[in-house]
C-alpha cells in the first residue's frame, strides 16, 4: 500500500548529467520532504546497469524523465543514491525552473 506521502510517478527513464540514458525503472516514488529542500525518490528497478549507476551517484547531475503520459519529471542539480531494502533511495536539490 502506498504511503500517503508518497506521489507515484509510474515508470521512468533516468539520464546523467551528459544526457547518457542510465536506464528504466518499472516504479519512482517521490516521497514528501523530511529535510529542508531535499526531494527525495524510491525506485524499483530490475536493470542492473541502472541499479549500479544510482547506488553509485554522490551529488551529481541527474534527470528523470516520465515514460508515459506526461507527468512529473524532475532535474537534480545534484543527487545522491543508495540501497534501501529492493528499493534505491535518491536525494538531492532540484533545479529551479
């Protein structure tokens, strides 16, 4: 059951900061802010390139990019990953727009 601070997203393309595709994650979520101006996502993912290029990310550039219809995108200045359980936790400071 989804948590009520949690928005889903449904399924995203992630991109690094040169714009090199990283993947696709079946499922983001973006969870309300615990911190300051941090957003932060839970994603699930079964690509193994992906899950290595997110768990590995410390404060870099990072741009997801809804694969459906047209809904929340999102572009981090800078962003951080790491596991958590099945799930990859991303945090870091979007872009202003």
């Amino acid at each position: 059951m989804q948590n009520p601070s949690e928005t889903s997203v449904g399924g995203a393309r992630f991109f690094d900061g040169s714009g090199r595709d990283l993947g696709w994650a079946t499922t983001v979520f973006r969870r309300s802010p615990l911190l300051g101006n941090l957003t932060i996502l839970d994603v699930t993912t079964t690509d193994s390139a992906l899950t290595a290029s997110l768990v590995s990310l410390d404060r870099k550039r990072l741009s997801v990019k809804r694969g459906d219809a047209p809904g929340e995108s999102y572009a981090f200045t800078w962003a951080s990953g790491y596991s958590n359980g099945s799930d990859i936790r991303i945090q870091g400071v979007l872009a202003h727009k």
